[in-house]
C-alpha cells in the first residue's frame, strides 16, 4: 500500500533535547488524522519534518510512496515531491501587502518556471483556478482586497484556498484555528473536513482544541516527549484519558466542555454516518 505519510524512525533533536525520538507513522490516503500534546510534546517538529521543511538526525519521511527526506537530507525529488503537501500555519503565512488573489495563485508556483513566478506572470487558466478555489472556500468577493484587510478566518481560508490551487493531496496544518474565534474555527474546520469527503484530500492536523478533534477527526495521535503515546479512536479522548496521558500538562489542552461554544458534532456526524451507509450499499 502507498501511504500518503509514512515515517520510519525519525529523529530530530536540538542540542541535548530530543524533539522527536525513533518515530513511526503511517496515514493512509484519505484519512483525517488530529495530532494533539502538550507545549514541548514535538507536534509542531513532527508536522515541519513530515512537510519536509525541517530535516532529521535521522529516519525517512515519504510522501505517497516517494522519499522527501532520508537520514538527514532531503532527496532530489523532495521540491517536486513537497508539491503534493498543502501547509496551512497558524500565522496563515500570507503577504499582507499583496491581494488576496495573488497570494492564492503562490499555489501555482511549483508548476510554472521561476521566471513566469517571479514577474507574476500567471496564465489565465491559473487566475481562474486560484478565483474558484476563492469561490470554494467562500471569500471570491475579497479577492482583490490586500490579505491585510481581511478577518483571521478569511485569511485562514485563503491559505486553503492556497493549497486547492497548489491541487495538494495532503494537508498538513499546525495549529490552524488557534487564533481564531469559535465561529471562525468552526468554518475553517468545517472546510477542511468538506475538502477530505468531497475530494479526497488527507489531513494531518495538530491542535489544542480536544473537541474540534473528537468532533472532526477520526483518529487521534497524542505525542509527550517526543514520542507517540496513543494512536486510536476520538472518542477515546476523555478528560479523565487526557489527564491519564499528560497529568498535569493536560491542563493546556482544551479539554471537552472548557473550550465555549462546541462545534455542530450532530450534524458532522450525522452525514458521515450516512455516507458510511451509501457506501456499504454500493
């Protein structure tokens, strides 16, 4: 089976702290996988190793089949290879000066020469490209504004707009709703969820926010020390459960019922529920 992610021993360490120790990880296409801890856990080092953005002591990280970075290199093929991973930060990552429209069309960057990139000189087909994925994600009438004049949602979903231009297959977001307001992490997870069901794309997501990831994800990995210490089911993530994994550290998670308003899980899932049960009947 070709993983969309998959880690063999990889190591990171910084000094005599060790970030990330002997880790493995397999996600297969299409799932939605939450990644939780506390601060210090490794979350944000393992999300910069697997996107290839940070590099290893050692291990291999590949992308659908195809190796980005081993034993503490990156390979020849890992600018061609990045292509297919979506990054959403929590900064959004935008040029505030720049229109919102342009910064979509960064997507396209990696399938037009460095010179046509440079001197902003996108074909039409990738203006109309970056203006639908603006239309998908809700913000086309925006498009034209500077990124700087839009609310932290909207510039949380032109950075995924970003990535539908980008027609990445895997979406790795480190802390995305983090500085957003509840109805804007609702919208934005909403989003993302919408992009695994209707097209396929896969998630990696860390957060802090424990109901956004029973609600929106079907499977948890909780790192401590730079290690994985669970790899399961949501629901599993209880209070009592967290406080087992993290004992006093589990106090900065956002645990169940501490976070304000929670998101609309009835409705989320509810239709993966029946769209579990179409696909057993077809």
């Amino acid at each position: 089976m070709s993983y969309a992610l998959s880690i063999d021993g990889i190591t990171k360490s910084y000094g005599s702290v060790m970030a990330v120790s002997e880790l493995d990880l397999r996600i297969a296409p299409g799932e939605r996988v939450a990644l939780i801890g506390a601060s210090g856990s490794g979350k944000s080092t393992l999300i910069r190793l697997a996107s290839g953005l940070l590099i290893s002591d050692c291990g291999e990280v590949k992308v659908f089949g195809e190796a980005i970075q081993r034993n503490g290199a990156l390979t020849k093929d890992a600018r061609r290879i990045r292509r297919q991973i979506g990054l959403i930060f929590q900064k959004f990552n935008l040029v505030n000066r720049l229109s919102v429209m342009t910064n979509v069309l960064v997507g396209s960057l990696g399938r037009i020469s460095p010179l046509r990139g440079t001197l902003g000189l996108y074909a039409r087909e990738d203006r109309e490209a970056a203006y639908a994925a603006l239309a998908q994600v809700g913000i086309e009438k925006h498009a034209f504004k500077r990124a700087e004049a839009l609310s932290g949602g909207q510039q949380q979903r032109a950075a995924i707009a970003r990535a539908l231009v980008q027609r990445a297959k895997i979406v790795i977001a480190d802390e995305p709703i983090a500085s957003l307001d509840p109805k804007s992490a609702k919208r934005v997870m909403d989003l993302l969820s919408e992009l695994n069901r209707t097209q396929g794309i896969t998630l990696l997501v860390s957060l802090h926010q424990v109901d956004y990831a029973r609600a929106y994800f079907d499977r948890v990995i909780a790192m401590r020390a730079g290690e994985i210490v669970f790899d399961g089911a949501a629901e599993k993530l209880t209070p009592s459960f967290l406080t087992e994994l993290y004992g006093a550290s589990a106090e900065e998670l956002i645990l169940p019922g501490q976070s304000g308003p929670e998101p609309d899980t009835h409705s989320f899932v509810m239709r993966t529920q029946t769209e579990a049960q179409i696909a057993r009947v077809n």
